[in-house]
C-alpha cells in the first residue's frame, strides 16, 4: 500500500477513500478560514488525535494531492512531500519513479526515500497545478511493486499580482451641464492572483485625480460628474486618474492606476450675438446679380452643429435689391445683389439682418433667446454705365420682297448715366456677314441693304451696339431676331430632268409619265400646282397632259401610230402654275424618246437607224479628203503670220527717239490755287481735318460771295430717310456690278436734295427741255472758271441731239 504526505510509515496509513475525504474537507476549511492548507506532517499533527478508520486493502496506492507555496525564493530545493510503499521496508530495495508534467524539470523524487522537491520557482499565474505519475519498481529486477497512479501538486496562490486596467488610457465624452451624477464610463481593473482563495483578487476603486469634477463607485468603477453646470466654454478637458487596489483596499494590498481623458461635447446653451449693431458696405451699381456686397458674422461660443447659423433680412427697404445667404464653413452671412442696382434711382439701402441658431435645446431655452439682429448701410456707387436698350429684346417680322432701304425697325438705347451722352449705333459685322442691313448711326433706324430672300436666309440673329460719344469704351449691345417671311416669288418647276420612252405600237391615251413639282415658297395653306400644255403647245396632236389635283399630272397619248423613222425624240413643253398671289408658273420641257418595242412591250431599241454612207466612197478617201482640209487651213495661218511680221520694221530709226516724244494735253492745271484749295490730310484722317476746323485755310480764287454761302446751310442736319434708301439702294448695285472696276472709282448719282440757297446744279430738269440752258453765271465766279465760261457761255447754232 502507498502512503503520501509529510509524515513516517509508523505514524499514519491513510486508504484511497480516506484520503479524498480528507484533504477535500481540508480544502473547503481552508477557503472558509483563508487558512494556508498544510500538506505532509502538518496536517498530521493537525488530526493526530483523530481515530484512523478501517482501511480496504484493494489496492496499496494512496491517492493524495499536494500544495506548494509559489514563489518561492529559498535556495534549497523546497520540499513538497513524500511517497511511500507499504512493501518498502526501508532496505533500499524499492526504487520510486516520478513521471508526468513537470517530472525531472520541476519536480524531482529521491527514488530511495520517496521525497519530492521543487527545484524550479513556481508561479500560479503561469500554472496553477500539475498532474503527476507515481510508480514504485523492484531495484533488482525492475517489476512493478505497485500499481502506477496519478496524484495533482497544486500551487498555493500568494498576493503578488496588482490590478491592471487591460484597456487604459480611457477616453470619455459627456454633455456639458449634464447633472450631478451623470455617467461617463465605467473602467475594469482585473487581478492575476486566485479570486477564490482569500483577498488577493478583490478590488476597490478611488479617484485620485479628477475632484471636484468626477467621482467613481468603489465597487463597479463607474466614474460620474460629481459638479452641476460645467461648461465647456470655461474648461473641455479633464484628466482623471483611477485607482484599484487589491485585499479589499486595505493596507498592504497591491495598487495599479489608469488615466481618464474626460472631454465636455457641446450643447446649444449660448446665443448668438453681433459684435457690431451696425455695418457700412458700398456697391457699384454695375455689380453684377449675385456678386458679393459684404459680410456679417454673429458669434457664437458654441461649436458644430450648435453654432450653426441661418441669416435672413427681417426688414428694411433693401429687402427686394439684395439677398443674403449662409456660408457653412465660416458660418457668415453673405450679402449679395439681388437685381440690378441703378444709382440714378437709388443711392442707399438699409437692411435689417437677423442671426438666429437654428437647432435648439428645450431645456436651455431659459438663456435665451438665441437670435440677435443688426443694421446694415449699403451705398451705392455710381460708375459710367453702357447704353441700355429698351426694350431688351427685338423681334421682327419682315417680308422678303421688302425694298432695300426700307426701314423695319427703330432701334432705341440711351445713356442711363445722369450725363446722359449721345448714343451712336452700329451693327456687330459678325453677326451680319452678308451685310444685309445697315443701322443710321444717330437715329437707330435699321434699315435693309440687300435684298432679302427667304428662301436663302429665313431667319437673321444681328447684334446691335450702342456707344456713348464721349467714352466709346461703353458700348451696350442688344439682339435683334428677324424672321423673313415668305411671299411667292418663286415659280414651280421640275424637281429633276424628265425623260420618258413610247413604243412605236402605243394606242392612244397611254399613260407615258407622271410628273410633279417642287416650289421654294412655303406659303400658309400649303403648295397646290396646276398643269397644262405650255401654249406653243396648246393643240399638240400627239400628248395631252392631265392634271391628278394632287400636285402631279399625267402625260397621256392622243394618237396612235408614232414611227421612230420619222421622228425619234418629242420635247413636250408643260406649264406649272402655283397657286400664289401672284400666280407664277414656269415651263418644264419632258423628253420623250420613240423606241421600238417587242409585243409585251419591251423596249428594245431606242436609237434610229445610222446613216449609211454610198458604197462609192470608201474610208481611204474619207481620210485623205480631212488631210487636205488640214493642210490647206495650216497654210493659211502661216500666210496671215508672215504678213503681221512684215508690217513691224525690225530696225529702229536713228531718228526716232522715243525719250523726246512730247505729248500734248488740253487741259489747264490750277497751279498753286489747286494746292491751296483745300488740305489734303484731311481726305487720309477725317479727324484730323475737325481738329484743325478752327483755322480753317480760305480758297484764294474764290469770290466773297460764293464764300458766304456756307452761313445759310445749317451745321447739322439729319438726312432724310429718303436719301438713305437712294444711296442703299445704288451702294448695293455697285456691290453687285461684276464690270465694276476693283479699285476705288466714282460713282454718279442722279440724286438731289433740297434747301440750298445756291439753287440747283443738277441738269436733270434741263435734260428733258428742249430749251438751252445759259452759262453765263460762270464769268463772274473769277479766274477759276474762266475756261469753263469760255466753253460754254456762248452758244452758237442749235442744241446737238443725243
């Protein structure tokens, strides 16, 4: 039988049964009291009064555990037990073996006594027990004594471990005046040492950082505001320290400490406010609509979503020229143009801005109110505008058979400046490349300059440009959209050449073509044609044409009979009639082609008969009678060559010298009076001649009478409409002339105004009199017109006829 324990074989047999009872009862004893239980000759003295129970012999093992303190820093091995055989008797001729975890590492056995010692330091945290294997052998033959068999060392646990915070540094967030008691986290601190074995794993928490403002429940380690009304625009940050402490908190147990970081958020429980009651802002009145004027901020301590802000214009004479809007980043209020600023109409506005939160808490409504207001000056400034167009838009209907300088529109824009300069207009020549308008500068009267054909352009986009005389830089612009509209003049006409074929063998009244036709008009009610035999064709006795009311019409057959021999092509001429107003037609010829055909009526030949040529003249003579005709016309051209260069000398007169060739011409040239008549620099730079008006050169050949004129005619004087479509009319066909000649030249107009006091120059009423018209006036207009009076002051014989 085995023994295990720290006592001699004399002493204390224990059974299997006995044993377990006992150190389980040891065990639970041990928890209760926080009592060290005592393996080996320890517990032996403890219950060696107690009578020992009757043992079963079934098997010699004791089965038996044993405690070992950890941590131990002796330097002998530190004794743990003792195993023992009842069939030792002592002569060393038992041996004892250990094996199992920790065997010969850990633990080791003196195979002569039994004694096991711990030669390692043992740690419960790292392990709490182990399981061995125990076995007693013959020393000399090696057999087994005793049945092998497990007993368990346990590690007796120690206070050596302090509580840790596992998931330190805590960070923590709560509301800002929260009340007294709010939570804000609960911190864990765990102990490595045995929870069931004394006091070593239990727990209490403390603050040691972090009072008046927080507190922390002993037992659980939930921290709570301790302080009413803590704000978080005085102070955000906390720094709280924990501290858990093991054996109950008392003296001598283990500490560990963990940091808090507490931070307030923020809650809506400040009003906003406007530094500034009033503000001061100017505008250009040219601004454009949304351009900024200023801005104004109401502070706010709050932060996110608490400071969020909503401005709005509440009152003021402003509210419908600006608007104001929320800039979600910096939380300002943006003024901006709503519509269009004139200073001429308005030089100030006021406007009354409020701030206002627009999230809001019920229970801080109390500190309100969380809105505030202010009064902003906005200035107008004036700046040298464009012209304005009124209206801004112009749309007009114009026919296209419209005579050139007519006018369709008046185009009408001023200065909106209180100067109120004069406004000259133009055309933007990109929007007009075919030039088919012209604008009278000063008045605005558009007018036409070319023809207008629908058919061509049916739509015009020009742009129109007002410029102030006294700053060109300002130029206004407005867009004016003509729609050309349709008249008929244009006639109906063949969309494509017609040919047709009829065989030799048609009866009468065969249908032989149906054709149609196209008009470029796009009149109102739609097109409808008409057809009929143009009249030089009206009593055709071979076709007839027959109109489908649809705007087709068939060609039809009168006869019978058609022999290709005798006539092999038929051009059949058609009138087309629209149904315009006025009407007009045009003539489009169909050809028809007379062929031979089979009996289903299958064309096949359409070609007469080629001319056979007599069988006297063969293709040799042929050929050699156009060789003579080609030599004969080769020596005419040569005879008419030689006589030309016969009529040219090939030597030149020695007499003849070309360098003193005088050519005589009757005409008299005015000399220095041409010079002096006018300055020249004013036909390169107009402006240049209005700059030197005020000292003007005066003409020494004339008279101070003819001087004089030019006090009667006024200085300004608008030309009248009529002039206008004249020259339009003649400048568009010099445009259109192709013999015009590519440089600058002349052109003559028979035209005249009225209001000259010096009387008309024009010979248009003399030229349909038959009476002679006198010159003698010229005689007294000096020396200038001497030649002319001379030419024409006396008259002799009758008037020449043209």
């Amino acid at each position: 039988m085995w023994t295990t324990g720290r006592m001699s074989n004399a002493k204390s047999r224990l059974g299997l049964g006995t044993s377990l009872y006992f150190w389980a009862l040891m065990d639970l004893i041990s928890t209760v009291l926080s009592i060290t239980p005592m393996p080996g000759a320890e517990l032996e003295t403890l219950f060696s009064d107690r009578p020992q129970p009757h043992l079963r012999s079934k098997r010699s093992w004791v089965w038996n555990q044993f405690f070992v303190l950890e941590e131990y820093t002796g330097t002998d091995p530190l004794y743990v037990g003792k195993l023992h055989s009842d069939m030792d008797r002592g002569d060393g001729s038992i041996k004892y073996i250990l094996s199992g975890e920790g065997a010969g590492i850990v633990f080791t056995i003196d195979d002569t006594t039994g004694d096991i010692h711990a030669i390692q330091r043992l740690d419960r945290e790292e392990r709490a027990q182990y399981t061995l294997r125990a076995q007693a052998l013959d020393r000399r033959t090696g057999r087994p004594m005793e049945p092998e068999s497990e007993f368990i060392i346990k590690i007796q646990d120690i206070n050596d471990n302090e509580p840790k915070f596992l998931d330190g540094p805590y960070i923590a967030t709560v509301p800002e005046m929260s009340p007294v008691g709010t939570s804000v986290i609960q911190v864990t601190a765990t102990d490595a040492d045995d929870p069931t074995y004394g006091n070593s794993a239990r727990v209490v928490y403390s603050i040691l950082q972090g009072q008046p403002y927080f507190s922390v429940d002993s037992k659980t380690g939930v921290i709570r505001t301790a302080l009413m009304n803590m704000d978080r625009e005085a102070k955000e940050y906390y720094e709280v320290i924990i501290q858990a402490k093991d054996m109950g908190g008392q003296l001598g147990g283990l500490a560990g400490t963990t940091t808090v970081n507490i931070t307030l958020s923020d809650v809506n429980d400040n009003p906003p406010r406007f530094p500034q009651k009033h503000y001061q802002m100017s505008v250009l009145e040219s601004a454009p609509i949304s351009s900024t004027v200023g801005r104004v901020f109401a502070k706010d301590l709050d932060e996110g979503i608490n400071a969020e802000m909503k401005y709005t214009i509440v009152d003021g004479d402003g509210a419908d020229a600006f608007d104001i809007n929320t800039d979600p980043n910096f939380q300002v209020g943006i003024i901006t143009v709503k519509k269009p600023l004139s200073f001429e109409s308005k030089k100030s506005y006021t406007l009354k801005v409020e701030g206002a939160n627009p999230h809001l808490e019920m229970r801080f409504l109390n500190l309100g109110p969380f809105q505030d207001t202010t009064t902003v000056h906005i200035s107008v400034e004036d700046v040298d505008e464009p012209p304005v167009f009124e209206p801004g838009f112009y749309f007009v209907e114009v026919p296209e058979d419209v005579t050139i300088g007519t006018t369709i529109q008046i185009i009408s824009a001023k200065d909106p400046d209180v100067s109120n300069n004069s406004i000259r207009y133009s055309i933007d020549r990109s929007s007009d490349p075919g030039r088919f308008f012209y604008i009278d500068i000063t008045t605005g009267a558009l007018m036409t300059a070319r023809p207008l054909d629908r058919e061509e352009f049916s739509w015009h986009n020009i742009t129109i440009l007002a410029m102030e005389m006294n700053n060109p830089s300002q130029v206004g612009s407005v867009v004016v959209t003509i729609k050309v509209l349709d008249v008929n003049d244009n006639a109906p006409e063949f969309p494509r050449f017609y040919e047709a074929f009829i065989c030799e063998n048609a009866k009468a009244g065969q249908l032989i073509q149906t054709v149609s036709a196209v008009d470029q008009d796009d009149p109102h009610n739609g097109q409808h044609f008409y057809y009929s035999l143009a009249p030089e064709a009206a009593n055709n006795p071979n076709f007839t044409v027959r109109d489908n009311q649809d705007n087709t019409a068939r060609i039809l057959t009168r006869r019978s009979g058609f022999r290709q021999q005798e006539q092999s092509v038929f051009y059949l001429p058609i009138l087309i009639a629209d149904s315009g107003e006025p009407v007009l037609s045009s003539t489009g010829t169909l050809t028809i082609q007379v062929c031979s055909c089979s009996d289903d009526g299958h064309v096949t030949s359409c070609s007469p008969e080629a001319y056979m040529l007599p069988v006297s003249l063969s293709r040799g003579a042929l050929i050699a009678i156009l060789a003579c005709i080609f030599v004969l016309l080769v020596l005419v051209l040569l005879i008419l060559s030689m006589r030309r260069h016969r009529k040219q000398p090939y030597i030149i007169d020695d007499d003849e010298n070309i360098h003193e060739n005088i050519v005589r011409y009757d005409d008299e040239g005015g000399g220095e009076e041409d010079t002096e008549a006018f300055d020249i620099a004013a036909m390169w730079n107009p402006r240049e001649a209005q700059a030197q008006a005020g000292a003007p050169k005066a003409r020494q050949d004339m008279l101070p009478e003819i001087e004089s004129l030019s006090r009667y005619v006024p200085q300004t004087c608008a030309v009248s409409s009529t002039v206008h479509s004249y020259v339009l009319a003649k400048l568009y066909e010099a445009d259109m002339d192709l013999w015009a000649p590519p440089f600058d030249s002349l052109q003559t107009y028979m035209f005249e105004g009225d209001g000259s006091v010096a009387g008309s120059l024009s010979s248009l009423h003399s030229a349909t009199s038959d009476s002679e018209q006198s010159f003698d006036f010229l005689t007294d207009w000096g020396p200038r017109f001497r030649k002319l009076a001379e030419l024409y002051g006396a008259s002799e014989g009758p008037a020449p006829v043209w």
